[in-house]
C-alpha cells in the first residue's frame, strides 16, 4: 500500500510540475499571442447604470492598440447608444497587461428617454462626450491580469474594478 500511494504521489507531482512549467511557458508567449485583431464583449451591472457592448481591438508588434465599441448604456429609464475609439499603448510583463489610454473619441451617440424632455440632445451629447472622455482621460493606465490567452481566447480580469472580460480572436 506505501508503494501505491508513493507512486501515486509521485504521479501527482510530476503533473503538478508539468502544469507549471507549462503554465510559465505561456506566459512567456503571451506578447506574441496578443497581435492581432480580437472582438471583446463588455457586460456592466451596478449603481442603477446597465452597460453592454461589443468592443473591436487590434493589437500590433510595436506595443499600440486601436479599439472601437459599441455600446447601449440604460440609466434611470434612459437609453444611451454609443461609438467610441480608443488608442492605447500596452506592455505585458508576466501575466498582466498594462494598457495606457492615448486618446479616446465618442464617435457617435443616440438618446431616447425622458431625459430628453429636460435637456436638448445637442446639449445632452456634449455632456456625454465630456463624460466619456474624461472618464477613459489620456495616461489612465488600466492593468489587468490574463487569465487565459491562446490563439482563439483572451479572458482578463481587471485589477481595479474585478471586472472579467471575454474576447474571442476575429483574424
């Protein structure tokens, strides 16, 4: 029975090991798998706000990133739909990600609500634009740790908000 559970044990640890080394393996891979084009779904749920969105992210050799993303916001009974584009610079050390935002555009937006009945949608859009882009302000660094990266999946978790997000590779 001792000799069993040696090799059973021995078993274990040989693919405990070979989980690591594999694991570190591709980590080291991940600035390589990265490139290229991904298609990311955004999914938001707090403080009353409801957010989902498709977002469009290429990732190039020289450490850039381009995305654009569609997105329906619904906020106390209102409806915002909205275009946005963002430039980034990333680094990958390890299993984190850091993306520096370079700049950020609401490229179109559509209300419908009650809103609308206290502010005109010219107006309401330009408070929008403000919003947006000072939310996602230029040099804000997001970092986020990779869960997975392969050649069809790229799943991260932000660090500051535990957010998860999904993308699956498009090209």
């Amino acid at each position: 029975m001792n000799k069993a559970m040696t090799c059973a044990l021995g078993a274990i640890a040989l693919l405990t090991v070979s989980g690591c080394t594999e694991k570190t393996s591709q980590v080291a891979e991940y600035p390589a798998m990265i490139l290229g084009n991904w298609e990311c779904d955004f999914r938001m749920n707090e403080d009353g706000m409801k957010m989902n969105g498709t977002l469009e992210a290429v990732y190039r050799r020289d450490g850039t990133t381009t995305g654009t993303g569609e997105f329906k916001m619904e906020v106390e009974g209102n409806t915002y739909d909205f275009i946005v584009t963002m430039d980034a610079t990333y680094l990958i050390e390890g299993a984190i990600i850091d993306e520096t935002l370079t700049g950020v555009s609401l490229d179109e937006m559509k209300i419908e609500g009650p809103i609308l009945q206290q502010i005109e949608e010219k107006v309401l859009i330009s408070l929008m634009e403000s919003e947006i882009e000072a939310a996602f302000a230029d040099d804000d660094v997001i970092s986020s740790r990779i869960d997975v990266l392969n050649q069809n999946t790229f799943k991260y978790t932000d660090l500051d908000e535990g957010t998860q997000e999904s993308c699956k590779r498009v090209s």
